[in-house]
C-alpha cells in the first residue's frame, strides 16, 4: 500500500473533497493530508511518513487502534449474511450487542440505534419532549445544557450547544434549549475552590431550574467530562450534587458519553466515575472504534416504560427511525470491539497509562511557564496553556497552533479544544488509543516538551 503512487488520490482530493473543519484556501499552497494506513497507534500518510497518532483518528475515536482484522472480519461475515434491515425489524448483532452493552451499564436497559452521536443526543431530546407531550401536558420540555460543552452538529444539537464561537452565523436555533454555568475550577466564576466551587457550580443548576420553573425542565443534558470545550474534568462534589437536583426537581439526567464512553475514561463509561443513576446515555465514537458508523441512544427502563402504553394507538410509540440504524455493520463491530477492551485489559491499560501521562504532563508544568493548568481523567487529558500564569491570560491560539503543528513536525498527532468561548482555544488535547504502551506516552509527553521549547522557548 505504502509504495503506491497516491498523486491521483491527492489530485482527485483536491478537486472534489469539502474537508471538515477546513479553510481550503490553504490548498493553494499545499496538498491535503490523506492518511493511507494505520496499526497499532500509527498511521502513514500518502508520503509515507509515519505518525504515533495521539488523538485516535483526530477526535478520539479510535479506542482499540488501528489495523485490527478481527473487527474487519466480524464485520465482513455479519455482512454477507445479512446487511441491513430497517424499522421495527430486529437484527442477530443488534440484540447481542445491546445484551453486552447493558451488561456494563447497570440500572440501563435499553440501546436505540443510530448512526451519529448528534443523532443519538436528538432521540433522547425528542424522547424528553415525547414525556412531555404524554406525561406533563406539554410542559416539562425545556432542556437544559452547559456552558462550553457540546452535543453535535446538526441545529437541535447546536441548540443544545455551549459553545457560542461554534454555533455562531448557524442560527436561527430550535427554542427550548436552556443553559447553566460551566464547572471549570481554573477559569472559576465564583471565589471558591475544591468541594465548595464544585457544589456552587451545582447550585448554579438549580437556580437555572428554579428560575426557569420546574415544571417547565425536563432534561439536563450533560457531558462527563467536556471534551472539545477544553477537556473539563468536574470538580469535586460536582455530580453527587447534580443527581440530588435532577432528582428534587424531577428532571432527567442525560449524559453524553458521545467521547468518554467505550474506556476512554478508564471505566466503560465515564459517569461511572461519578456514581451517577442517568435516564439517557447516548455514545458514538468510540463503540465500534470507528470500524463502522454506529451510535446508540441507551434508556433506563423507567424512560422507556413511559412509552409502553396502548398498544392499540398508532401516536403512541416513539415515532421515530434511523435509516442507517438498521446497518448491521456497527452492532458487528461493536461486539468485537467491546471483546478487545475486555480481553485485552484496556481498561486497566487506561488507567495505568492515563496516570502516567498525567504525571508526565504534571512535570511540563514545572519546566514551562506556559503551561497553566493540567487536567485528565484517563487516557483523556488536558493542558491549559497560557501567556501569563498570575492571572491565567489564554495563551492566543496561534501560538497554541503553532505547538500543535511543531508536535506533528516531529511525527506526533495532538488536537487542541475548540473555540470554546471568545479567546478561549488554549488547550492542547490528548487520548491516545486505549492500547498505548508506557514508551509512546513518554514519547508523546517528551514531543509536547520539546516542542514548547521551540515554539515558547
Ligand atoms: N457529543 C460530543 C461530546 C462530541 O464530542 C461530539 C462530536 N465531536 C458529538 C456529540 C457529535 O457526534 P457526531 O459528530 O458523531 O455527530
């Protein structure tokens, strides 16, 4: 693969790809990047250049790596018996997937499939606004989501979204959408830290509620830890606090595991770091490590008993169908995903290796003045950096770019957050395949070492 002749490819690319996330000016000056291969935690571009990938696929998706045969041949075996069967059908991976899923989600019971997380996260909005219709009159709709997390792309996400520099020249957004403060202790809006800033930004939730009226909140919608809007891992108290809410006010707990979920966080999903009980789990990426498109929008049996009414009303079900989530590609690959995670040990992997990097991130902040604030919760971390530490001035994102584009000079693939808020894109991102070994995360700290020393000095 790697001695061919990629010129066509590139020309053809040029040509006719719209690339996400992308200015195609820069084309005029460049070729576009075309990955051609991977294994293990590497991938080699058309050029052959080789890269120890630090971001699983770009937007951390590829938990179990690259190359793995076994999914390719799962996936090819369900497809020649069966590929694909839509509407209230069933399917053989469908249902053996869903049974393995539930089984590490206890208090779970239901898996409705889709095939993007922005999708998945839009069956459980309607599922809400559906209780609402059936349960509350009407009422009880709003949904509540927070400052600087994300939850897709298409508008109703966006709506749900907290990001403004994202969403901004998308609108006009669906109404019903609410949101409450963000709970990131090093940007803190309230002079508290520890336990007591964790339950303040709690609090702040329930005087969103209380303002907006209970009655009117059916959901809070939420991310365990925020991926994109710069890798927030909640402060202590944060959740327990959060469930005590839901629960007074009777509102749903939706939680996003579109990133965490799948081992990223060192337990199959990252709200069970937190001991949350939630009504919704929605996750994408990371359940069949990108070997095929699915994503799933799992219910507790109490959300789902609220559909199970009169069998004889045609209104009275969740009206409602995915078109691909009756592609039997991704329950196949799901299953031999999830077999990989268990058999190999990448839990336990990710939890070992997480707090190496950790460490070895910690120490960077001993050696550059830039680096502001460290944060991560398995092999999902963070580095805040900034151009002053006193009072935590951002560091402007190009200088933040130009850190990025060094690491890459030198063969290794780190992101950086997205414009989360106004002058707020400062964070380096990092979630590296759950398979990583002890060498590529001291190669990944030492290249984000170096490469602030060339780039800051
Ligand atoms: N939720 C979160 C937390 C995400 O990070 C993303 C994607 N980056 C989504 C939802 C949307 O997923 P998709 O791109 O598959 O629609």
């Amino acid at each position: 693969m790697l001695d061919n002749d990629f010129s066509p490819v590139v020309e053809a690319d040029k040509a006719h790809v719209w690339h996400h996330l992308f200015q195609h000016k820069a084309l005029e000056s460049r070729d576009p990047r075309i990955i051609v291969e991977g294994k293990g935690l590497s991938v080699w571009d058309q050029n052959g250049r080789e890269f120890l990938d630090a971001v699983s696929g770009g937007v951390w998706t590829v938990n179990v790596g690259y190359g793995r045969e076994s999914i390719a041949d799962a996936v090819r075996e369900q497809l020649v018996k069966m590929n694909y069967f839509a509407g209230a059908a069933g399917s053989v991976p469908g249902a053996l997937f869903a049974e393995k899923l539930i089984s590490k989600m206890p208090g779970m019971s239901r898996v409705y499939y889709t095939n993007s997380g922005s999708e998945a996260n839009e069956k459980a909005f309607k599922m809400v606004r559906q209780i609402a219709h059936k349960r509350f009159g009407g009422k009880k709709r709003k949904i509540l989501f927070r400052e600087r997390d994300y939850h897709g792309t298409t508008i109703a996400a966006l709506s749900a979204g907290g990001q403004p520099e994202r969403n901004a020249q998308y609108g006009p957004f669906a109404p019903g959408f609410v949101e409450v403060p963000h709970c990131l202790e090093y940007r803190a809006q309230w002079d508290l830290t520890g336990e007591a800033y964790g339950q303040r930004a709690a609090d702040a939730i329930e005087e969103v509620i209380l303002r907006e009226g209970p009655d009117t909140v059916g959901a809070l919608c939420l991310e365990p830890v925020t991926a994109g809007g710069g890798v927030i891992t909640p402060p202590p108290g944060y959740w327990e606090r959060v469930q005590e809410i839901c629960r007074k006010h009777d509102v749903l707990l939706h939680i996003d595991e579109v990133v965490c979920g799948l081992g990223r966080t060192g337990t199959w999903f990252g709200y069970q770091n937190y001991g949350i009980e939630p009504d919704f789990v929605t996750m994408a990426k990371g359940v069949a490590s990108g070997y095929a498109a699915i994503a799933c929008c799992v219910t507790s049996e109490r959300v789902f008993d609220l559909f199970k009414t009169d069998a004889s009303d045609p209104l009275d079900h969740f009206r409602d169908i995915s078109t691909f989530g009756g592609c039997t590609a991704g329950p196949a690959a799901a299953i031999e995903n999830m077999r990989i995670i268990e058999d190999e040990g990448l839990l336990d992997n990710t939890l070992a290796m997480g707090a190496r990097l950790l460490d070895n991130l910690n120490a960077l902040s001993e050696k550059h003045a830039a680096v502001g604030d460290v944060r991560g919760k398995g092999l999902f971390c963070g580095v805040e950096l900034v151009a002053d530490r006193g009072d935590r001035t951002p560091l402007d994102e190009k200088t933040v770019a130009a850190v990025v584009a060094e690491c890459d000079r030198n063969g290794v693939i780190i992101g950086m957050t997205n414009r989360s808020l106004p002058g707020l894109n400062n964070t380096l991102c990092l979630s590296p395949a759950l398979t990583v070994s002890a060498e590529q995360i001291d190669r990944i700290s030492d290249t984000i070492d170096a490469a602030l020393t060339t780039v800051l000095g």
